[in-house]
C-alpha cells in the first residue's frame, strides 16, 4: 500500500493505493486496506467466477493463486495483496476450458458448479509445485475445498485422469 491508512472523525478508514497484477495485467485501486480479497475481486473488479461460501477458509470456492499458489481469498486482506501476482479462475480459462475443467466436465466432476473454480484453481497450485502429480497428491491439494452436490465419486475420477494426462 503506498500511503498510510488514516481514520476520519466518523471513524472511516480512508482508502489507499493497492497496485498488483491480475490475470497478468496491473490494477491500481483505492481500497481499504482490511478489504477483503474476495471483495475486491467480486465488488471492485467484477470477477465472479471467484465464488462466496462460507466466508471463514473452510470450503475452498474462493480460492486464488497468489504468486502461484493457492490462497483462500476470503482470508486474505487487501493490504496483503501489495506487489502480488493474482490470478482467478478467470486467467485459467480464456478462451477455453482449461484441461482440468474439460476432464471434470467429462467425468461428471461437478454438479452445480460453485465449488469448481476452487477446485480447478486448487489443483493449477500443485501442478505449479509438482506437474507430474500422483492422485494422491491431488488429494492433498483439494483438502481445502469442499463439494456438496457430488458424492466425490466424479472428482476422484478427475484426479485418476489428471495424472494421466500430466505424466511425463
């Protein structure tokens, strides 16, 4: 942030400069610093794909990759943000489904859709680490997100193909 956070006689923070990049461009907003990610994305910037779930890091739908792993960003502050590289689940999909979308939507990986992104995002971040994944360590790196909707029967099914399709 690059001015200092002040309080108005109301008791008002006053906004401050927040500069990082996004799905690879540079943004500069003025914000509150205690803002949310998730707000700031969806409210700020009109990022939606980033999902609002239970708003307390238990279920994964608002997961980010910041700096190329995954964060969620209901936990994370503005101010945290500062100098970052964020990318949504937006970055991972332009212009086509993402391999990790395609395969989910093949092997029925998903019902309703909301906890997708989080999920997609989630594994992009282990791929970062460990691009010829076994399923297990897929599993590890979706213990963060939580799905209502499938049974999980699709999503391992997903993971099985995904390592399939990353090995080297």
């Amino acid at each position: 942030m690059k001015q200092e956070s002040k309080k108005t006689n109301n008791n008002e923070t006053v906004s401050e400069c927040l500069i990082f990049e996004l799905n690879g461009e540079m943004v500069s907003l003025s914000v509150d610093p205690s803002k949310r990610l998730i707000d700031v994305l969806r409210k700020d910037l009109n990022k939606t794909g980033t999902k609002i779930s239970c708003g307390i890091g238990r279920c994964g739908a608002c997961m980010v990759l910041v700096n190329g792993k995954p964060h969620n960003s209901c936990l994370t502050m503005a101010y945290q943000c500062e100098g970052k590289k964020i990318e949504t689940i937006e970055r991972i999909s332009e212009g086509r489904l993402d391999q990790i979308q395609q395969i989910f939507l093949e092997e029925g990986g998903f019902q309703c859709g909301y906890c997708t992104p989080g999920m997609v995002i989630s594994l992009k971040g282990v791929l970062n680490e460990c691009p010829n994944p076994t399923v297990d360590d897929l599993k590890v790196g979706l213990s963060g997100n939580l799905c209502r909707c499938t049974g999980y029967g699709g999503i391992l099914r997903s993971l099985e193909r995904i390592c399939e399709y990353y090995k080297e």
